[in-house]
C-alpha cells in the first residue's frame, strides 16, 4: 500500500495538485468536449488487448453480411466506463453522454447489417458474434471480491452465441 501511495503521490506533486488543490469550475464545460472524447478514443485504442487473432478475425471485415452484438454491456455506456463515471458508486446509463460499443459498430461505417440482443439469442446465421462483456459500475469496496467470475447472464449470452455457430 505504501509504495501504491507514494507513486500517486509523487504523481500528485509532478502536476502541482497540492500548490493549486482547488479546481477551476470555469473549464467544466470542456469536461466531455470533443477534444476531450477524441483522447478518449486513443485511450481506449491504445489499452485494448488481444489475446489471440484466430483466422485473421480482426480487423472485422466492413463486408460481413452480418454482425451480431450481444451481452449486458453492449448497449450500456455505464458498463462499459465500470467505476470510472462521474457519479460515485456510478451512475444509470442514460444519464452518461457518449457511445457504447454497439452504437460505435453501428457507426463504424459498415455495410453489415448490425443485430443486437443482450441474451445472444437471434444470433444464429451471423458472420460474426461479438459478446461485450464488463463489470457494474462501482467504487471503493464495492466492487472488490475474493474470486473473478461473470454474471450469468453473460456466461448465458456467450454460450448462446458459441451454439449457433457463429
């Protein structure tokens, strides 16, 4: 814990935190800009992982016939930002400006038809099957736990796509 502190504090100091400790409510209305979003992007861009790239599946072809989203994260933007909202112990999706990851398919300029179900169901005779998966919005101990494990709704959702053979 010692050593987690001191490098955020060390960090603290660098930017001058403890010389200026009060915010400036002038620049709130940059808070969620463009500019803003655009390093948002990069952000998200920079620390996705990939674990594997079986049969070159990714990048997604723009020329799929079809694309199915699924899971209980898909098509929720407080999900998807997990303990990293503006309100506390998080906040309900709608009231989160931005675009979850099925929005961002949708836009993505594709001429794939984009299908969505949080179950997985209706997935059958898709090209591709994508199931977003992510932890409830949360802060502080509420979050923590002894063991990992998913939700079974969404262990349902990716056995649902897994059985239609996607």
């Amino acid at each position: 814990i010692n050593d987690a502190v001191r490098r955020i504090l060390t960090q603290k100091i660098k930017i001058g935190l403890f010389e200026h400790p009060l915010s400036y409510p002038e620049l709130l209305d940059r808070v969620g800009s463009a500019g803003h979003r655009n390093i948002a992007r990069e952000c998200v861009k920079e620390s996705v992982v990939l674990l594997q790239n079986k049969n070159n599946t990714l990048p997604l072809s723009k020329k799929a016939d079809r694309i199915h989203i699924a899971g209980s994260a898909a098509n929720n933007l407080a999900a998807q930002c997990g303990g990293w909202t503006i309100g506390w112990q998080g906040i309900a999706d709608k009231e989160i400006d931005g675009n979850t990851f099925l929005d961002a398919i949708k836009q993505a300029g594709s001429d794939s038809k984009i299908t969505y179900s949080k179950n997985g169901q209706s997935s059958a005779g898709s090209d591709v099957g994508i199931v977003v998966i992510a932890e409830d919005p949360y802060a502080d101990w509420f979050g923590d736990n002894d063991e990992l494990f998913l939700k079974q709704e969404d262990i349902n959702a990716v056995m649902n796509i897994k059985n239609s053979n996607v």
